[in-house]
C-alpha cells in the first residue's frame, strides 16, 4: 500500500477532499450553455455507474481523504435509484450536498433529511418566466421558484446558482440580490465559462468585475460587506448590510481560485477528471469492474493536474474557443 500513499495530494501540494459525482447526464431542462443546441445522444445504461458502483469507488475516495461528497448531474434526481445511491452514500463519513434545477426537489424532502443533507445548490438563472423558458426550453419556472421557498421554510440551507451571460440576464443582479434581503438565501453569480458546444465567446461573460461595479453602483460600497471565505472556497463571498442572506462570485474566467483548487469530479460513466477544464480522463469503471485496484489510477490523474485550469493559464489560451472543444459539455462533466 505504500505506493498508493497520499494519493490525492497533487504535485502543488493540493489535497482533494471534494469529490463531485455526476449521477447522469439526462436533465428534464435543455439550458443553452450546458447542452449543445442540437442535443446529446443518450449513453446506454451499461455504460453508466450502478448504484453499487458508484458506493463502491466513493467509498475507496474516502478511505483516502474525501471529506465532503456532492450529487450533480444533469439532473440527479432524474435517476429512479436516486434513493437508494442516496442511502448507500449517507453510511459513509462525508458531508452530502446536492445540485439540483430544483424542479421535483419537493418530492424528496424527508429523503434529503433523513440522509444528512442539509446543503441545496438550485440553479436559476433568471427571475422571468419567459426568459426561463428561452434559456431552458422548458416551462417550469413556476415550480422551481415555489421550490426555493418551500426548502427555506423546511430547514434547507439554500445557494442559487446563477450563470450570467451579457444580453441576456445580466440585468437581473440586483433582483437577485434583492431577494437576500428578507430572506437567507446564498446568491452566487457564476462566470459563464467554455465548453463543448456552448458556444461561448469571451464576450459573453459577465466579470466578476463588472459584476461588483454594479452592485456597488445600485447599493454603494460603503453598504456591500466584504465577507470571509472558507477554506478552499471557489466564491468570493459578500453581502449587503442589513440583508438577511448573501451573495457570492465565482470567477472562474478572470479571478480563478486554482491554487486552492481541492475538488475532483466523477463523471456519469465513471470518468475522473482533475479539472473542470482538463480534456483528459481516466476510466476507473472499467478497472473497477475488472475488481482490480484503481488507487494507482487516481493517484496517476491526481499527478497529472496542472497548476491552473488544465494548463489553459494564460488569458489568450483561455479565450480561445478552438482550446475547449475537446473537453465534454458541461452535462456531461456534471455541474
């Protein structure tokens, strides 16, 4: 076992002990900077992870130092043993989170709290329902936003997740925002950021500069609190005085946070990938299935990680569309 040792420390001296593992790559919304346009053609359900195998390399995760475990897809709880990977997980000794679009969240309440989970990541991009619509091409609005209240009212802690694209939502940080004032939501604007077959073009992102300026411009600086991240923290976290919630920024484009960087992603069919960004991946189903060791494996992708973003460290690398498009959408990374 000595070679195996420490396995998921990297080369930066980066402990990982945040795994993300997406359940499936199916989701009841189509969101514009998530699947391509023309769709994804569906994986057969051999090639994806089973419930026993998904317990199964979690577990192996966290014998070598994976505190915390987050469920993302698509949209995890699209899969019908969701309760069942959910109960496997909850006997190991991690924090369980959740991502969700937050539109059948209601349905599992007491699942989520009798499994620990305490933590809701709901992602909503807009406060309209039209523009909810022509983001999504779906028509749930209504239940989603109901459901971000109804999980306040039940004990959730709540973070939305809000994907800021110019000319189409970027006039809605104050609305966002807005709603932290009575209630203690966690509001956290993402950077939209490139991959396969989104269509991204740095022009569409909305910087976490540009975003403070126009906090500070509606609220004032005096009134926009500066507060403390946790360790590791991918957001810069603030709120407004006197405001019952927060906000936060994640600037993954032009304020990265990779020297912390201690997250590691599983995809749906048992991919892992060091970085969000990397298009490199290693197949520890496969091995698995085998019933052979795939801590030699983990270690190997732990090693290879690069300092910043898959080595796109430069601002031109990064701004080049023709960099990402070997990586996976990001429905297929899981979120």
């Amino acid at each position: 076992m000595e070679e195996h040792k420490d396995i998921l420390t990297d080369t930066f001296g980066r402990k990982h002990t945040y795994l993300r593992i997406s359940l499936t790559e199916q989701c009841n919304l189509r969101c514009t900077y998530c699947m391509p346009q023309e769709g994804l053609p569906q994986l057969p359900k051999s090639h994806l992870m089973q419930a026993d195998e998904i317990f199964g390399i979690s577990k192996i995760f966290v014998e070598e130092g994976v505190t915390r475990v987050r469920l993302t897809g698509g949209e995890p709880l699209v899969r019908k043993d969701f309760p069942q990977i959910l109960e496997k997980l909850a006997t190991l000794p991690v924090t369980l989170s959740i991502t969700t679009n937050g539109i059948a969240i209601h349905r599992h309440f007491d699942l989520l709290k009798t499994h620990g989970v305490h933590t809701i990541n709901l992602s909503l991009d807009t406060l309209d329902s039209d523009k909810f619509k022509k983001i999504t091409f779906r028509n749930y609005f209504q239940e989603v936003y109901e459901n971000i209240f109804r999980l306040l009212d039940d004990g959730f802690r709540v973070k939305i997740n809000v994907v800021l694209m110019k000319g189409v939502n970027d006039n809605e940080i104050v609305p966002f925002i807005d709603l932290t004032r009575k209630y203690p939501l966690i509001v956290r604007f993402i950077e939209f950021m490139p991959f396969d077959g989104n269509r991204w073009n740095r022009e569409k992102t909305v910087t976490y500069q540009e975003i403070l300026s126009k906090v500070h411009e509606e609220f004032g600086t005096d009134k926009t609190v500066r507060l403390e991240d946790a360790p590791h923290d991918t957001t810069r976290n603030f709120k407004i005085d006197g405001y019952e919630g927060q906000f936060g920024i994640i600037g993954t484009v032009t304020n990265p946070f990779c020297d912390t960087c201690n997250r590691i992603r599983l995809t749906a069919n048992g991919k892992l990938k060091n970085c969000l960004f990397s298009d490199g991946e290693s197949d520890l189903l496969t091995l698995y299935r085998k019933g052979e060791d795939i801590r030699q494996l983990i270690k190997a992708t732990i090693t290879k990680k690069k300092a910043m973003r898959a080595g796109l460290s430069t601002p031109e690398q990064f701004n080049d569309p023709e960099m990402h498009v070997k990586n996976r959408s990001m429905i297929r990374i899981g979120g």
